[in-house]
C-alpha cells in the first residue's frame, strides 16, 4: 500500500508562515486559531548561544492513527488508496475531541463548527499532479511529500527529534533530516 | 452560472525589495484562491505576504468611494462624495494653492506604497506635478540614503554589489546587519544563501538580535551578537587586527585605494593616541574581543570572503561610517571586483524595463524626509526652503512609518489642505481632507521588476474589475490632467503603456510575457562589480574623483563636518548605549515578517504568522517585572505605545526591538495602543543625505 508522506527540513525553515497562509487560503480557512499546516518554533539556550528548533504542525497522516481509534463514531479513516487519514465532518460528533485527546501531535483542529478538520493532503491539487499547496509554497523548499517509499529513497530515513512526542505507536507518515 | 476557473498571472510588488509572481484562481470574477510560481526553476515563490493578497483585496475596510472630511483633522470623519465631486475639489484647491502661494507650496509626498513600472506611487504623481509647473518635494530616503552615500563618496557610484547567485563563489560570507529571510531583500535571495552555505560557503551573521536569518545561515556559533550603534567599532578593530597581524592586502591597498595610510593611523592610534583594539571594541560593541580577532583573522585569509551589509545598521546615527569602514575591510582584504569576494556596497541594479517618464522637476524646494512635520510646522520662519499648503500624498502612511508620530500628528493639522490617494483609511489618510480610493495591484494591469538581486519582470495581468468605486492613481491624475489643461500627461491605454516598456526592456515577446506572468533576463554570469576597475586599473578607473576606492575622501575632508570624517570612523551615536539614562534601553524598530513597510499589516492571515509584540530579554524583563505575554508601556520623551512583551534570548541584554509598520491607533491620553513603534523615534537625519536614523533611539519600558 502506498503511503503519502511529508517531508521537512527544519534547518531550512524561517518560520516564515508562507505555509500557513497557503494553506489558509487554498482551504478557505478563516483567520483564527485554526491551522490545518503551520511552524513553531522553540528555543534554548541563553544570548548570544541561542538555538531555535523549527516543529511542524499539522496532520502527519499516521500509519497507526491514534484519533481512528479514539473517535467514538467512526468519523476518522485512512484511505486504502494512500494512506491519507480522512474526516467525515458529517459524522463528526461536535465538542466531541476525542480525536484531539488522542493525537500526539495536536493537529486536529475545530472552527466555530466544533467538528474536526484537519489536512487533507490538498486532493484537488493531488488529482492535477501537484504536491500540497504547502510545499508548493515554501520559499525555502523545506518542505516535500509524496509516496513515502520514494522520500526514503530521496532524503533517507530521517530523524525523529526529542522536541516531538513519541513517534512509535503511531508512526507519523513524516521525514525530517537535521545538519 | 458557474464557469471555469481561471487561472491569471500576477504579482505582489510592495516595497519588501522582492517582486513575487501571484496567480490568481479567477471564477464569474471573484478571486477564490491565490497561489505562486509552479513552474519552470528558477520559480518566483510569493512569501506569506503576497499568499494573503486576497484578504486585502476583499477587506472588509477597503475605502470604496470618495471621501471628504467632516469632522476636525485626524478624526476619521468622512462624508461620501461622487467623484465628480472629488476630482473638481481636489482640481480646485491644486489651482487656488498654487495661484495664492505658488507652485513650492505644494509638497508631492508621494511613496512606495506601488513598486511597478506603471502604476509606480511615486512615478505616476511626480509626472502629473512636474508636467503641471512643479512641487516641493521630500529629499533623502528612508531606507538606504547612508549606504548610498557612502558608496557614492567611496567607489564613485551609488549602487555596487554582485549578483545574489554570485554567492555560490564565496568560500565565507559575513551577513552583517543582514536578516533577508524577514525582509525578503531580493525574491530567492534568502534562498540562494541557503543553497550555498549546504554547498560549503561559511557564514556569519552579525546582528543584536539572533534573526530567523541568523538561524537559518550561522553556522555554529558564527553568530555574532552586537551592540546596536557600534558596527563600525567592530569594523575598525577588524582592521586594527589585520594591520597588527599583518594580513592587509597591501599590494591591493597600494595599486586601487587612495588614503588608506590616513585611516591605519586613526586605526592604530597614532592620530588621537588611542588604539582601536579588540579590548577597546569590546568595551564599545559587547563583542568579545577574541571574537573579533578570529572573525578578522577569518576574514582577511579566506579568499574570497564576501562581506554583504543590510541596510538596518546605516539607518542610524552617523550610519555613513560603518558602511565607509565595512568597504574599507572589502580593500585590505582584497576581496573587490572578484567572483566570490563583496565590495559591501549598496545593493541595487536598475532595471533595464522602463518605467512611465517622469520630466524633471521645475521646483527646486526640498524639505529634509526626516524633518518633514519641523518643516511644516516651521516653515520658511525655521530656515526650510518652503512654507507647505497643499500635501498630496499616495502609496505613502507617511505619519506612521516616519520618526517621531506626535510631532507628525501636530505637523498634519497645518497645511490647507490634505489630499491622500489609499486602499484604506491608514493612520495618514485620517488626516486628508480628501480620501480617494484605490484599487489593489489585482485590479489594473502593470510590470514589476525586482530592484535588487534577481533579473526577471513580473506581468501584473488585471484579475479582477477594480472594487466598488477604486481607480488606479494614474486613472486620477489623468481626469485631474483634463481639469487643469495638462496636455499629454497619459495619451495611452494601461497595455499600451507596458506594451512599449517590455518592448524597450528587451522582453522578445509580449504577449508570452503576459501568458506566463514572468520573464527571466538571459544571465551569462552573476554581475560582479568592479572587475573592469580591478583587472585593469589603466584603462578603467573608479569613477571617484581620484579614480581609486577613496577611503579617504578629499571631497568629504573638504566638506569639512566632523561628524563624517574623511576616512571611517566609530563615531559615538546619539541615543546610543548609556545606560545611566532615564530611557536605558536601545529600541530597535526593524523590518518584520508581517509587513511590507506599513502595507499587510491590517492583513490577519499575515498578522497570525506572528504576534505583534516587544523583544525583551528576559534579564531586563526580569529587573521590570515583565513576564512574557504581559502588557507594557514602551515610552521616552517622545511618545508613549503599548504591546505586549515577548520574553527571548534571541536578543541583547539592554536592546528592545518592535517591528515598525503597524497603525497607529492613540487612546484619549495620546499614548499609542497598538505598538506603532515610530511615536518613539527620533526624527533626526543622517549627516550627508538626511537618511532615516530610526535605530538610534532609547526607550523605556514598564507593566501597564
């Protein structure tokens, strides 16, 4: 089975925003606290040894999600096709967050709706041959996604940094590479 | 009906020193998405800002109709008028001001709120006033006027600089005062720097606060922490180690440069007694003196080194004299007119894209940019060379992006009349007695080309009809034309217009140009400046008076002002670091990431990118009692704003930064409450060009 995948390059990221903002606009998502993509950014250390770490936010398409299992009514499902995990707003329970209880990594989101929404992998675009608006956006090409199998041919296996909740149960369809 | 969508090429060109290819997904008229270049490479990738265009094009706080003021100056409020009604005042009022007072006491404050070829701000009103027997006009920039001094007084030329994708040539390159990847400084130059540091060019960034550029280009532990103000104390210890060490390029010096005898004694002291040695910078600059050997040491063997200066460090007090010492290291480390190496000249190269032709100016009058409300509050009585009647102002938040906002706010109350062409009631349009909206890039037809670092033209195809009723600049000045019997102000169609600039400019096909949205110049080789000068000094002089790179300059030791010496110097700032003051701590007003200058700052999906806030290192929160998130007052002698604090490492012990660019918006007290940073600033020029010196300002802050 296929698995579509992200890969990120946190040392080539800005936190510049332009993924957000793509996103926002390509889904027609209101200004608000709801971002189907976006960068945080933490930071150690003291002036002038400071050291920033770039985290990407958003849905990572999981191999084993744990919002499937948690949602009580079976709103949640990964498509066979390539492994992109879905929600049926339709059936989505509102207030339920039982999804967001469970997601390690915070990215399902809710509008004024109270139902969950969350990347998509940019289907549209998928159909026309292009990658998520996303990586189409990025000015510092921090960002890819594709079959899984082809970005571990790309950029290797990648690495899972401590900054990031535990990545073994629910095997985060995402690569990330550091210098 | 639903039809198709369209999808049409156009672009983003406010004044963020990039020009970004925009497409806009067109349906029955409305845009319903915008995207960027996903074509061939090298693509012209829109950053955060211009991916929100949509939200400025559909703003709910567009101006939509003419507007005339009804209630006092500065109040906001404004009657509808038709635009007959409009264009007849604002005709009027030109004719009566210049009749009673004549023509130079109308002042064109026209700015860059449009960076295109045709409907360029400043081009289109400067071509209607000196088409009309002429105006006053602001002299001095904001942006760049100390670096394009000293260039000018150093190689003879304003602008030199190589071709960003030159970079790949260096082995070292020093990023001082240099933070692209916020200010974006050339589409792609951030990420050409990116591409050469993972190919091996080291990097250093030099800067008060660890920027998103610093992060993303130092290498480890090669970012340099310096006290806002002092660069040039830095720069002159570097060259102090190399003179002491012996790594000058003396050969270089001997053949290309005139005086730099004079500046190695101000370096070693045999002038004035005082050495400038690390120990000495280090007490000035917070640098550690062994940094400063090493970083010298560093620069002065690796060959070819380029040194590349951001603008941030020159808009400030005597801002001429670190961008003088900084090309002054470009000659003692020979790194001049060869691939790889940076004569740390001011970045720009002219486009060979026309723009609409501007006659020259019948009036002489100039008032000084940095002193414009002295100017209009003191006039000829205070010694300015014009008493203002009539402001008119376009594509220019001319109050709030200047120094010091409360004497502006008193200035705005004193001219006759006020006239601002804007998409939004800025905090400058609050002020005009006559509103006139325009229409966004989105609306009209127009060319834009990048003014520095990268060789393409952009074509603005409209996407949409202009909303409600906006009109483009150059459709107003063409009706107001008509009324005051200017004769061949605009005989042409928009796509007539651009149809002979592409035409001039070398662009082989038009109507491909306008299919794909962008051109890309044939480029041989990165432009390198000076190589003729340094291959063959015989036949190719610098075009300076002495035909060398003046480090000392005969025409500025004839000049004869202390504050810019002959050779570079560290001269102490006002406003500087001094902590024993009643406002101790630096502020810094720079460039963010959630504006284009003051344009998309009422934008919120560029807004949510990052909160508005005040940088302050947790150490000087800590002595205030400011936990982060909290609310604080940034206040001096000048103004008073309030935003909240952000708690952070990434910036020097005694130095705040607010990002300038955002509204403001005063309370009853007259204190600002949206962080518009410039009720602080100073309004004080630089010595030789009356540049901004923003940086050089003290403020305190304090727990509301």
């Amino acid at each position: 089975m296929t698995q579509l995948a992200f890969f990120f390059d946190p040392a080539r990221c800005t936190a510049c925003g332009t993924c957000a903002v793509a996103c926002k606009d390509w889904n027609n998502i209101p200004d608000g606290p709801v971002f189907w993509r976006r960068i945080e950014t933490t930071e150690e250390g003291e002036f002038p040894e400071v050291h920033l770490q770039r985290l990407l936010r958003g849905c990572l398409h999981c191999a084993r999600p744990a919002c499937i299992t948690a949602c009580p009514v079976g709103a949640i499902t990964k498509r066979a096709e390539d492994g992109v995990v879905l929600v049926d707003q339709e059936r989505c329970v509102p207030h339920c967050y039982a999804c967001w209880t469970a997601c390690p990594y915070g990215a399902p989101q809710f509008g004024d709706d109270g139902r969950m929404q969350m990347c998509n992998f940019c289907p549209e675009r998928l159909a026309e041959g292009a990658k998520p608006i996303c990586v189409a956006a990025c000015p510092l090409h921090a960002l890819d996604a594709g079959p899984m199998d082809e970005l571990v041919r790309t950029y290797g296996n990648g690495h899972w940094p401590a900054e990031y909740p535990d990545a073994t149960a629910p095997l985060p369809s995402l690569i990330m590479t550091f210098e | 009906m639903t039809s198709e969508v369209q999808r049409i090429p156009t672009g983003c060109p406010h004044d963020c020193g990039g020009k970004c290819v925009l497409i806009a997904h067109v349906r029955n008229g409305v845009i319903e998405r915008i995207t960027s270049d996903e074509g061939e490479e090298p693509q012209v990738r829109a950053c955060q800002r211009g991916r929100a265009y949509r939200q400025r094009v559909y703003h709910p706080d567009r101006l939509k109709y003419p507007l005339k003021r009804s209630g006092p100056r500065g109040s906001g409020q404004f009657i509808r008028i038709s635009w007959d009604e409009a264009l007849d005042t604002v005709a009027g009022e030109l004719l009566r001001v210049k009749q009673r007072y004549g023509p130079e006491a109308i002042l064109c404050a026209s700015g860059p709120g449009s960076l295109t070829h045709l409907h360029r701000t400043p081009q289109v009103a400067s071509r209607f006033f000196h088409m009309w027997g002429g105006c006053a006009r602001l002299r001095g920039a904001r942006s760049t006027q100390a670096i394009a001094d000293a260039t000018r007084y150093t190689y003879g030329v304003e602008a030199a600089s190589h071709d960003i994708e030159d970079i790949y040539n260096s082995r070292l390159a020093l990023l001082w005062s240099w933070n692209s990847a916020e200010t974006v400084f050339g589409t792609n130059t951030t990420w050409h720097l990116r591409q050469a540091r993972e190919r091996g060019t080291r990097m250093v960034v030099i800067d008060p606060r660890y920027t998103d550029t610093a992060a993303l280009l130092a290498d480890q532990s090669r970012y340099i922490g310096i006290v806002p103000g002092t660069d040039a104390a830095l720069m002159v210890a570097m060259a102090y180690v190399m003179l002491e060490e012996g790594l000058a390029d003396r050969a270089f010096l001997e053949r290309y440069t005139l005086g730099f005898d004079q500046f190695a004694a101000y370096v070693l002291g045999e002038a004035d007694g005082l050495p400038k040695t690390p120990a000495w910078a280090e007490a000035i600059t917070g640098v550690p003196q062994a940094t400063i050997r090493e970083l010298a040491r560093d620069y002065a063997t690796t060959k070819p080194a380029a040194l590349l200066l951001g603008f941030g460090m020159q808009r400030a007090a005597y801002g001429e004299q670190p961008c003088r010492a900084g090309m002054a290291l470009a000659a003692m480390t020979g790194n001049i007119g060869l691939p790889g190496g940076s004569p740390a000249g001011m970045f720009q190269r002219s486009s060979p894209v026309p723009k609409l032709p501007v006659p020259p100016n019948p009036v002489s009058a100039t008032i000084p940019y940095q002193l414009w409300a002295e100017a209009f509050l003191q006039g000829r009585a205070g010694g300015f060379e014009t008493d203002v009647q009539l402001v008119y102002i376009s594509g220019n938040n001319l109050l709030n992006q200047q120094a010091h906002i409360n004497k502006g706010r008193q200035a705005l109350l004193k001219p006759e009349t006020i006239v601002v062409h804007e998409q939004f009631l800025t905090p400058t349009a609050r002020y005009a007695d006559i509103v006139l909206p325009i229409t966004t890039h989105l609306e009209r037809e127009d060319i834009a080309t990048i003014w520095h670092m990268g060789h393409w033209a952009i074509y603005m195809n409209q996407a949409i009809e202009p909303m409600y009723e906006c009109r483009s600049d150059l459709a107003i000045f063409t009706e107001l034309a008509k009324r005051l019997g200017i004769s061949g102000f605009n005989d042409r169609t928009d796509r007539e217009w651009l149809r002979a600039f592409a035409a001039e400019g070398g662009i082989p096909d038009f109507d491909q140009l306008r299919a794909r949205g962008v051109y890309h110049f044939p480029q041989s080789q990165p432009h390198i400046a000076f190589r003729k000068q340094i291959a063959d000094p015989e036949h190719h002089p610098f075009p300076t008076p002495s035909g060398k790179i003046e480090i000392y300059s005969p025409a500025l030791a004839k000049l004869g002002h202390p504050d810019v010496p002959p050779i570079p110097k560290y001269i102490v700032p006002w406003e500087g670091r001094d902590q024993s003051r009643e406002h101790p701590l630096q502020l810094l007003s720079p460039h963010g990431k959630t504006t284009a200058l003051s344009t998309y700052a009422n934008i919120p999906w560029v807004q949510e990118v990052e909160p508005h806030r005040l940088w302050i290192n947790p150490r000087d929160a800590a002595t205030r009692g400011i936990a982060d998130g909290d609310k604080v007052r940034v206040f001096n002698s000048r103004g008073t704003t309030m935003v909240r604090a952000w708690l952070t490492q990434r910036i020097m012990p005694g130095v705040v930064s607010l990002d300038h660019g955002h509204w403001l918006a005063p309370n009853d007290d007259g204190a600002d409450t949206a962080g518009s940073v410039n009720v602080l600033t100073r309004d004080q020029g630089t010595v030789l060009g009356d540049g901004a010196t923003y940086h050089s300002c003290l403020a305190e802050v304090a727990r509301t």
